[in-house]
C-alpha cells in the first residue's frame, strides 16, 4: 500500500502528517507493508525543509521531520499511490482538478479517518502561532490513528498482514 499525504506547499501538515505516520508504521504490524510520502499542491517550497516550527513542535512528540523534503504532487502520484491524502477542502478540490477523473475516488481527507465529528479539516498553522502546529499536530495524529487502524484492518481482510510484501 501507498499513502501521499497533501498540503498546499508540503512544509508543515502534510510533512507532520508524513512524520507521524511513518513513526505509528514503524512500531506496528504494517510496517514494510506501507510505502509513505507527501507532497503539495503547489511548488513554492520546492526542495525546502519542513517549516522549522512545525520541525520543533513535531520533535517534542517524538516525531524527526528534518529530512524531509518539499515536493510538488506530479502527475504520476495519482497512479502511483492507493491513498492520496488532503489535509483540507482547498486541497483536497485541487488535487480533483489535476487528477484522472477514473483515479479521484483515491483522494479524500485526513480527519475523514478520525478526530472530532465537527472536524474535518486540518487548519494550516503556517501564519499563526505556536499552539495552531500543536492543534494541528493533534488533529494529524487523531487522522492518522483512524487511518492506521483503517489500513490494518484492509490488509488483515485481504490477509496480506502476516506476509512480508509491500501490497
């Protein structure tokens, strides 16, 4: 399985959302099982390290952030990836724009896996302050649990869990 997790210029959601995910991967029966990746909508950060807030907030939870790398969502992402993961509704309607429209139904939100039931997007802490990376740290972590969980439960269906492969 492939998971691309998406923000507008991949320097703080969707990077954390990477980050976090990769660490609750790692430590669970999924791990090597899934391959997993961010990107943006757009490419002004093209190459950049995550944001050095969302890289600080990120760390105090036990999540490493600094190698990762900005890129843009290419094309070839849509047939690439099973999931192609928003973190908001802007996003989310721009990736439907650029994508094939037989491949749209991999697109969908974050906070659609979990987080509170008035929640449903993942607010870019970009221009704010530092409790808006925490705030949007615990909504990743709230999607990215409900994902987990998600895909374990895809995988142990299909009984692909005990192998060893990538599916």
């Amino acid at each position: 399985m492939k998971v691309l997790f998406v923000c507008m210029g991949n320097i703080c959601r969707s990077p954390t959302a990477e980050g976090v995910f990769r660490k609750m991967v790692e430590s669970s029966p999924l791990a090597g099982k899934v391959d997993i990746d961010s990107a943006g909508t757009h490419g002004y950060h093209e190459g950049s390290p995550p944001d050095p807030r969302a890289i600080e907030h990120a760390k105090k939870r036990g999540y490493d952030l600094a190698s990762l790398r900005a890129r843009e969502v290419s094309p070839s992402d849509f047939e690439r990836f099973d999931y192609v993961i928003a973190m908001d509704e802007l996003n989310r309607r721009h990736l439907k724009s650029i994508c094939p429209t037989r491949l749209q139904n991999k697109i969908e939100l974050l906070l659609e896996y979990g987080g509170e039931a008035d929640e449903y997007e993942v607010p870019d802490p970009y221009h704010g302050k530092p409790v808006d990376f925490e705030t949007a740290l615990d909504l990743i972590e709230a999607g990215c649990e409900g994902l987990h969980e998600y895909l374990q439960e895809q995988l142990t269906m299909r009984g692909s869990l005990s192998g060893s492969a990538k599916d």
